[in-house]
C-alpha cells in the first residue's frame, strides 16, 4: 500500500485480504447439486404414489 497525494493504492493481494484457492466455488457447486436433488425428490416421489 502506499500514497500518492491523499490517494492510498493497494493491489490485488491486499485489496482481498484473503487466498484465492477456489474452494468456494466447489462449496457453492454442491450446494446446488444438493438443492437440485432435493427438489426433485419432493416433487418426484409424492407424484409416484398418486
């Protein structure tokens, strides 16, 4: 980080505050996958048995 008049410039790294590993992309994935299959059971199994 550093100044420039009253402007303070941070890059990349420092801007996030954080790793960029992807691991939440995988966690947001599944979840959708497990939504899917969730709502799918709901509506798939009480229509078996009407």
């Amino acid at each position: 980080m550093h100044k420039h008049g009253d402007e303070v410039h941070v890059n990349d790294t420092e801007a996030s505050g954080g790793r960029k590993t992807g691991a939440m992309r995988w966690v947001l994935g599944v979840s959708l996958l497990l939504a899917i299959i969730a709502m799918s059971a709901v509506w798939i199994i009480p229509a078996l048995f009407s």
